[in-house]
C-alpha cells in the first residue's frame, strides 16, 4: 500500500521551490536533502513516508546530475564500476536495516565528522582544473572502491544526511583527483545509492508518488542548472559552496543533536 497525502497547493508549491533550490546545490555539493527533509516534514508527512518520498524526489535530481557529468566526461563508469556496484549493495542493506538501528549516539558524532569534512576541504591542497587523470588502477584502489561504496551507500541508504558531502571530501582523500572529476562521482554514486534506496522504499509502501515525483521534476531542473554551473565555473565555484553547505549540514545536525 502506497503512502498518498492531500495537500494544499499553497504547500505543493513551497515544496517544490524548496526542491529546485535543493536540487540546485545538490549538483554542486551535495546536501539537498538538508532543505527537502525538512520541509517534507513541516508538510506533515510520517517519518518514513517522508523519507521514502524524498529519495524519490532525489532520484531525478541525482540522475540529471551525474549524466551531465558524464557527457562532460567527468565521470568513467568502467574505471568506477567497482565502487557503483558496491554502493547498490550498501543502499539496499542500509535501508532494510533502517527500522533497526538506535541513530542516538551516530546523530551526536555526525555533526563533528561533517564539520572535519568542511576544514579537510578548506586547507586541501586541489588539484587544477584541467588535471583529469585518474589513478593507477590497482589491488590497493580496488578494496577502496569497495569499502567506501559499501559504507556510504550503506550510509545513504538508512537515509544519512551529507552522504554527497561525505562522497566528495573521501574521494579527494582517497585518489588526489580535482572536484570536477570528484563532483561527478560523488552525484553518480548518489544516483546509485538513491535509486536502490528507493526501490526499497517502495517495496516497504513508504512513497507519496505524486509530491516525489513533482518535487523531482523541480529537483531535476534545479540540478541541470547546478552541475552547468560548476563545470563552467570549476573549482573556485564548487569550493566556497561545498564548504558552505557542508558548514551548514554539520549546524543543523549538531542542534538538531545536541539541543534537547
């Protein structure tokens, strides 16, 4: 049974201009759902429904985003496909498993990691722009590739906020490549992580098609705009966003933590 919900049009129309900004930022920094979460919420959606319909919503956005990434060729699927395969199966188990974990002390420590996050990115030292070598493939890249793909799509799955900020700062960690190679990877394997999520969500009845699929629409615009904003203007545009919004992520997860 799918979860469906009458609302005023007033709110259908707040929600989807908070979707297209989402979307927009998303395609830059990730963080979206930091704006559509909340919203969905203050609409008077339940918990689940809210994030079932939100990785929903996220899909388009994700997707949009990652294949302008890819025509730009900023992202190999092949040299990544390790890491998408991976990151499926952590989606999948993270959000089977979301009903069964205590989130207490992970929204306590959360706030910290992401904000770590945020310096890591600000004293990095980046690579250029023009600079769109990959590493050398080896036994060493492999078993990142999996790990990281099984732990953030796992993340991702039981509905992890920052999962996209989380994806750029460990790739630039990980394989010293610049943020337009890191941005395109970090939207595909959110599209990956976002798409099995969902059916699973779907399975588990926690969808609103309507709502998702209009926000979707607003976030797939928004999200067109934003990766052609940052593959224009390159890393001295990404940069300033990323450590804003990831600044922000880290804020409203410490009060939201931390305040009661």
């Amino acid at each position: 049974m799918f979860a469906e919900l009458a609302l005023e049009p007033s709110i259908l129309l707040l929600l989807c201009a908070v979707a297209f900004i989402a979307g927009f930022i998303d395609a830059i920094a990730g963080g979206g759902g930091l704006l559509t979460v909340p919203a969905l919420l203050t609409a008077g959606l339940p918990p689940h429904v809210v994030l079932g319909t939100n990785k929903l919503a996220a899909t388009f956005g994700s997707l949009t985003a990652s294949v302008t990434y890819y025509r730009k060729k900023l992202f190999n699927p092949h040299f990544w496909q390790r890491s998408l395969f991976y990151t499926a199966i952590g989606a999948v188990l993270g959000t089977i498993a979301v009903d069964f974990l205590s989130n207490e002390s992970l929204e306590k420590i959360l706030p910290i990691v992401i904000l770590l996050a945020a310096f890591y990115t600000l004293f990095n030292r980046m690579q250029p722009d023009d600079k769109l070598q990959l590493p050398a493939k080896t036994t060493k890249l492999y078993w990142q590739q999996r790990l990281q793909g099984l732990t953030l799509g796992f993340y991702d799955g039981i509905a992890g906020p920052g999962a996209g900020a989380f994806w750029m700062v460990s790739t630039m960690a990980l394989y010293r490549i610049n943020l337009l190679l890191t941005s395109g990877v970090a939207r595909t394997m959110n599209f990956v992580s976002n798409g099995f999520s969902l059916v699973a969500f779907i399975y588990l009845g926690h969808v609103n098609f309507a709502l998702g699929i209009g926000m979707g629409l607003c976030l797939m615009l928004g999200a067109w705009l934003g990766a052609h904003s940052a593959i224009k203007f390159g890393s001295k545009f990404i940069r300033p966003v990323f450590i804003c919004v990831v600044a922000a992520i880290a804020l409203r997860l410490a009060w939201q933590a931390w305040s009661s």
